[in-house]
C-alpha cells in the first residue's frame, strides 16, 4: 500500500512539472503585441512649411516588459528545476521501495525449516477417591453391636467414625476398656482392643504375686541354712 502511494505522487509531480512546462513555453514563445501608444492631442501650429507626423515609441514600457518577461521566464526554469529534482527522489525512493518489496518476498518464500513432531504424552489419569472407596456393606448399629458384645459393661467415649485401618475400611469404637474395629465391608473384627487391654492387665497383676513367691522361696531358704548351721554349732 505504502508503495502504491509514493508511485502515485510520483506521477502526480511527473504530470504537472509537464503541465508547467508547456504553459511556460507557449506564453514564451507567443508573439508579442506591438506596443501602440495612445493618442496624443497636438496643437497643429499652421506655418508655411507642414510638417511630417512621426510615432513616438515609450521605450520604458518596453524595457518594462521584456523585464517581466525575463522574470516569469527564469520562475519558469527555477519551477521546472525543482520539479526535476522532486521526481528523481521520488525515482530513488520507488527503487528503494521495490527492492525492500523483493526482499520481503524473497523472505517470505525462503523454505521454513521442518519441525519435530512432539511425542504424544499419555493423559494421566487421576483416581476419584470418592469413587474408589469402598461402601460399607454393614451399617454403624450392626457394628456397635458386634463391638459391644465383646464387652457389655465397656462405656463408648466417644461417637464412632468410619476410618481406613490398614486398608480396610472399618467402624471404630473408642471404649474405656479399649479401642475396637469392625470392617465396614463384611462385619468381621479387625482389631479387639479391649482383649489386648485385659491380657495387659492380667499380666500386670500377675507380676507382684511372682515376686511375692520368689520372696518367700528365698526366706525358706535362709531358714533351713540357719538350721544347718545351728545344727553344726550343737555338734
């Protein structure tokens, strides 16, 4: 678009230093008018002798003239110099314009370098976790009842929750004798805490009646070597 236009001016100044030029050649080259003064009242003297009646010619307005004529002449010269130079600059600048339009043509239909194909990446899919869980089969009264039969008298600390015990999905009952956990899936005990909690218990109060024993075995002992010794002193 830019070089449609400058071609446009181009041709524009191309046709009117012509227009110009030729205006200035035919007012040049015209004929010029004689210059016929105007009539000038004389007082006609009559004598003897008559005499002879001459044109009189204002060499000044000539002078004037041809003046002018000189100046419009070297405007003329100066108007068609300048249009001469406008349009070889606007020539330079059109050959300048072609050849940045080459070079952008030859820019655009140099071959594009070939790009790898990017290796497909396999979609990732992500688990629904809510979907992967597994639905409890057995409801939380069903389980408090299985977890309470292992101890009627155990008092509940707590409201029961459904939790993931060693992936499995399981009722958990908080007791005061010991924790419990029923799969959610099939009823089965998972974990008896209040058995663990009694075995602990049991072997905690069988502790001090082993010492007692010990104590008492050692004191027998002590004895019957007094005795020896006794024994001996007599003898």
């Amino acid at each position: 678009m830019q070089m449609n236009v400058k071609m446009m001016i181009a041709a524009g100044a191309t046709i009117f230093v012509s227009i110009v030029a030729v205006a200035v050649f035919s007012r040049v080259s015209a004929p010029v008018e004689a210059v016929v003064p105007p009539a000038v009242a004389t007082e006609v003297v009559v004598v003897d002798v008559v005499p002879t009646a001459r044109t009189v010619v204002d060499a000044a307005t000539v002078a004037q003239r041809e003046a002018d004529y000189q100046a419009r002449l070297a405007e003329a010269n100066r108007v068609i110099a300048q249009a001469a130079t406008d349009l070889q600059q606007s020539r330079a600048d059109q050959q300048a314009l072609v050849g940045q339009y080459n070079a952008m043509v030859s820019n655009i239909a140099a071959p594009v370098a070939p790009v790898a194909p990017v290796a497909p990446v396999a979609p990732v899919v992500v688990a629904d976790p809510v979907a992967a869980a597994p639905v409890a089969q057995v409801s939380l009264d069903v389980a408090q009842g299985i977890a309470q039969s292992l101890a009627p008298s155990a008092v509940l600390l707590r409201t029961p929750e459904l939790v993931m015990y060693e992936n499995t999905m399981a009722y958990e009952f908080v007791f005061d004798k010991g924790t419990v956990y029923v799969a959610a899936g099939d009823g089965a005990l998972v974990y008896n805490g209040i058995a663990v909690m009694q075995a602990a218990q049991q072997a905690a109060a069988s502790q001090p009646s082993s010492n007692h024993e010990s104590d008492d075995n050692h004191e027998s002992e002590s004895e019957s070597d007094d005795n020896q010794e006794q024994g001996e002193h007599d003898d």
